[in-house]
C-alpha cells in the first residue's frame, strides 16, 4: 500500500471524476428523499497542493489551476465544483469524501471507507465535524457491498481503487457486481485508468454483463509525458436524468483549457 492521492490530487482525472460526483449529488438533491453515499476507497480527504508530493508531480497544474479563470457562465455541476473547491483556499484540494460531506442535507448520510492508517487518521480529522458522516477504516469492496443497499434505497457508490495491484481490475469488477446484485437501482461512480484499451474493454464488458441495464462512459485523454497517466475514464452506472447532458456541457468548457478530448457514451448493458 505505497499508493499516496497527494500525488495526484487535483490532477485532470482528479478534476473530471469530482465534477462527475457533484453532478451526481446535485441530481440526488432534486428530490427531499434521504439518500446515502457509500465511498469506498475515501483517501484523506483534503490535500495540500503546495505540499511535497503535490510539488513532486506538478500534476495540478494540468488540472485544476487551468480551471481557475473559466468564465462566469457555466453549467451547475461545474459552477458548484469549482465553488467547493475555491472555498477551501488556493492550496487546499477537497478530495470525493469532503465534496461528499459538504454537499449532504440533514436527511443524507455518508460512510467513507479507506484502509491506509495515516490516510484514514486525516480523513477522520477532516471528516469530524460534519453530521451524519462516518468514516471506516477497513477494505472499502467488503465493507462497500456490506452496507448496501442503504435503509435510504437512494444514493451512490463512489469506487476509486489505487490501482497499484495487478489484479485491481478483478477485484473492482468482482466488487461491483456484488454490489449492484444488492443494489440494483443504486448509482455507481467508478474510477479506473486507461493504460490498455484491451484490458479496459474486458473489465467494461465484464461489469456490464453483470446485471447493469444503464451504463454511461466518461474517457478523458491528455496529452502527457511518457510514462505519465494519459487517459482515465469512468463508468457510471445508473446515471442520473440529464447527468450525460450536464457532463457534456462541462466538458465543452473544461476539454480545452484542460488540453483534453472528453467523450461521454452510453454502453449497452446485459442480463
Ligand atoms: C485514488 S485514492 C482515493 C481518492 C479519493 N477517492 C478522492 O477522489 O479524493 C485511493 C485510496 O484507496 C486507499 N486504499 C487502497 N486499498 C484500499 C482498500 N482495499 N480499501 C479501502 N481503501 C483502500 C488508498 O490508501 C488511497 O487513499
């Protein structure tokens, strides 16, 4: 476990997999009905981008600091991100639980799950004075599955695993369909890397054909230096009501300044 977020937060894979969550959450708020979040692999919460390991990668200056003079005219999803993430302050990056928590009513609850000791102690920390926010420490696919469905019925499961394990398209896959089994009307946000299009295709197809009847894609590629993180995508099961049509919109506004060809597709699902 040497992964570390710090690295990589605020990232452009960071900046569309957050815009993506807030579209979702702001779609679950249309309705007074409690929902719940389930984020399995949480990280700390909050990262320092003038610390080390952001200095180490740079990567947030491909990301999120090109982002910063958008004009004023923008889709909502994309305007209450980037609010969230102004508010903070220059150097401070909210990572899915914080954007999560901040974003919750009175009536909406969320458990965010990491398993790293120092990453969950400063997710704790960050985590301690919000209602109705719980954070776990333990592996985020079992404790994910186990708590669903949510006594809500309504909500989202975040999964952004480290992919630092061979394996780690296997266990997501394995994680999802067990997930969706338990909660099949239940959103999905999942991360993963594009380093292979055959491998990628054969973890899409998998968790397709697992049950999911409406799927949705997001691919963003850069261009970066080799043997960078070029391309991310990820999948969306059971999006929201227009949140393709709000994710497009964005990505109209965000692809260039972010160097980036963002495409959103829908995928066929199966039995
Ligand atoms: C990509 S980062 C998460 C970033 C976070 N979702 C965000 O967007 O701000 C992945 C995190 O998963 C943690 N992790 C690794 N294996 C885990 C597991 N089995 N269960 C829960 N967390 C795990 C890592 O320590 C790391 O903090």
């Amino acid at each position: 476990m040497n992964y570390r977020h710090g690295y990589h937060a605020g990232n452009f894979a960071d900046v569309v997999k957050h815009l993506a969550l807030v579209a979702i959450l702001q779609h679950l708020k249309k309705k007074d009905t409690a929902f719940a979040v389930v984020d399995s692999h949480a990280g700390r919460g909050v990262y320092d981008l003038t610390g080390e390991e952001a200095a180490k990668t740079g990567e947030a200056r491909g990301g999120l600091a090109r982002l910063i003079n958008l004009p004023d005219e923008m889709p909502p999803a994309l305007a209450a991100y980037l609010g969230l993430v102004k508010e903070g302050g220059p150097s401070r990056y909210p990572g899915s639980p914080l954007l999560a928590a901040q974003l919750l009513r009175p009536q909406d609850r969320l458990t965010a799950i990491e398993k790293h000791p120092e990453e969950f102690a400063a997710l704790k920390d960050v985590l301690a004075s919000y209602a109705n926010v719980q954070a776990e420490q333990g592996d985020g696919y079992v404790r994910a599955v186990k708590l669903l469905p949510p006594p809500s019925r309504r909500g989202l499961v975040v999964m952004d695993p480290p992919f630092e394990a061979t394996d780690e398209f296997e266990s997501l896959a394995r994680a999802i369909s067990g997930a969706v089994r338990k909660f099949a009307t239940g959103i999905f946000l999942i991360w993963y890397p594009v380093k292979s299009q055959s491998a990628t295709d054969v973890f899409l197809g998998e968790v397709l054909a697992a049950g999911v009847q409406k799927a949705l894609t997001v691919d963003t590629q850069i261009s970066a230096p080799e043997g960078k993180l070029d391309r991310a995508g990820l999948l969306v099961i059971n999006p929201p009501y227009g949140f393709d049509a709000e994710m497009f919109a964005a990505a109209q506004i965000i692809a260039a300044p972010l160097g980036a060809d963002i495409g959103v597709k829908w995928r066929a699902g199966g039995p």
